[in-house]
C-alpha cells in the first residue's frame, strides 16, 4: 500500500473511532439524563452542584431545572402543609366552646340543671359564646391582614400621647383587676406615622395577653423610647413569664403549648396578629429572652421613625 493509502485508511479509522466516541457519549448522556428525569418523577432529585467539565451543557441545565422545580414543588407543599395545620387548629378552636354551649343548652332546655347552678351554666354559655365570636372575628382580621392590597389608614401624629392615651383609658380596668401600672413615656412630642386603628389593636393585644396569664398583683410595664432611626415601644410585666422552649413559633398561629389554648382564655391569634400589624408598619417585635430584669415577659417593638409612610408599608 502506497502512503497514500495508509493515509486514507488512518483518516477513516480516525473518523470512525471519533464517531464511535460520539455514540458512546450520547448513550451515556441520554441515560444520565434519563435517570435525572426518573429522580425527580419519584420527588428524589437533590443535586446542588453541577460542574460544567462533567456534565454536557444540556445536562447542566436540564439539571438547574429540575432543581428549581423541586424546590417549587417543596414549596407548595409547605404552604398546603401549613393551610392544613390552619384548618385543623381553627376546627379545634371552634369546637371546644361549641361543645360546651350545646351540652350546656342541651342541659337546661332539658331541666337537667339544678336552679341554683342556673346562672352558672348561662354565664359559661355567655363566655364561650364570646370565644367563638372572638376566633371568628380575629381569624377575619388576620386572613385580611394577609392580602396584599390591605388598606392602611394612617397619620402622622404624636405616637407618645396616642400611647399614653390609650393606658389612661385602661388603667381603671387594670387597677380593679388587681394590677398595677407603670410607665415611662417621654414628654417631648414622638412624631410617628401609624394607623391608629391597627396601632390600638396590637396594644390591646399585647395588654390581653398579660391579663389573661398573669395572676392579681402583677406590675405591667409600659416604655418608649426614641432615636434618630427608630422608635421603641416595651410592653412587658413581672408575672409568670414564657417558657423559653416558645421563643420560636411564639408568633405563629394557634401555637401548640400556647397558654392561651389550655387555659381557653384566648384565640391564639392574638399575637400573631399584633407581629402582622408591626410587620405592616415595617417594624419588628421580640419577645426578649432572657427578659430584663424585673421583667418576666418582655415584648419590644421597635418602628422606623419619620414623619412619612414607611416605604412598602402593607405588603
């Protein structure tokens, strides 16, 4: 054979062992492939690093979207996890009041209930009738709270007298209920813009709160104070304070452990609503852990300070 052939025969056997490398390599890529798509059909697709001299390029990113929709699908999940554990805490907030209002009724309708505990059963009636309606009317404002285009009311107004106004009010409630008060507001003028509505809401709140697990005698605290950047408001009391082990999900609704639904004093939205109100006021709010001296429970909110609107406020 002439060189020239064995050139020609060279050139062939080069370009059939290229073309043979080819097929080999697609196989094995359409099989990766195909062992991704399986992955992620049975909801086991985790791959996080994906390194362009190993993979093709078609790998790589068949790889990054399998990724995002894992995670998407992850994600939907959750909130349908969470929108589940909702219903079912309201089902069981609803339940225990309604339960007892019917046995009750049931009782008395039935002449089942001696004269002298009449009044007790119609008070009891009373009561967890008011539950009800409260859940209902709180789980109406947190639903609302949570739509984007939530309409907010607000001012610029004096944020100090609006505090201080609003324990005046309450402070003859407070002492006949065998608590005290003390607070330490600024006199100089707390330019602050808020939605007064929501703004008593989430102090009603956090008052209720302290007056329902707090036992007569308890000292209430209330604080404000102010710097260039912020204003900070401290809601705090002496009484049996919080568990510790709360300090994470405390804001959550219907938290299971919550005091509030063992004893049947509350909601469980209450402050789960009064953290919506501060979150739409681009605000924050703590529970303090451990809490400062004297207090027991401590709850600081801290608000942008200025004369405007905070920016994005609402949602």
């Amino acid at each position: 054979m002439t060189a020239l052939s064995w050139a020609l025969l060279a050139l062939a056997a080069a370009g059939l062992a290229f073309g043979l490398w080819q097929w080999v390599s697609r196989r094995r890529t359409l099989r990766r492939l195909n062992a991704m798509l399986d992955r992620a059909i049975a909801g086991g697709f985790a791959e996080d690093r994906f390194d362009e001299t190993e993979l093709s390029a078609l790998e790589g990113k068949l790889a990054r979207f399998l990724r995002g929709s894992a995670a998407a699908k992850k994600a939907v999940e959750g909130e349908q996890a969470a929108v589940k554990s909702l219903i079912a805490d309201i089902s069981h907030g609803l339940r225990t009041p309604l339960t007892v209002i019917q046995g009750y009724t049931e009782a008395l309708e039935e002449g089942k209930v001696p004269p002298e505990k009449v009044g007790q059963y119609r008070k009891a009636i009373l009561t967890k009738s008011r539950l009800a309606t409260d859940l209902v009317s709180d789980l109406f404002l947190f639903t609302q709270m949570e739509h984007p285009d939530y309409p907010m009311q607000g001012e610029t107004a004096n944020f100090g007298a609006f505090v201080r106004t609003f324990f005046a009010e309450k402070y003859l409630d407070l002492t006949e209920q065998g608590f005290c008060l003390q607070a330490d507001l600024p006199d100089p003028p707390v330019p602050l813009w808020f939605d007064a509505k929501l703004m008593r809401r989430l102090l009603e709140n956090l008052l209720g709160n302290a007056m329902k697990h707090n036992p007569r005698g308890t000292t209430l605290y209330v604080v404000l104070t102010q710097t260039e950047e912020a204003v900070h408001l401290t809601i705090a009391d002496d009484g049996v304070g919080i568990s510790p082990d709360l300090a994470a999900t405390l804001f959550q609704p219907f938290v299971t452990g919550n005091h509030a639904r063992t004893t049947g004093k509350g909601t469980g939205l209450g402050l789960s609503i009064a953290q919506r109100i501060v979150e739409m006021h681009r605000g924050k709010i703590a529970a303090v852990f451990p809490p400062t001296p004297p207090y027991h429970t401590e709850f600081v909110i801290t608000l942008p300070a200025g004369l405007e609107r905070p920016k994005d406020s609402g949602r």
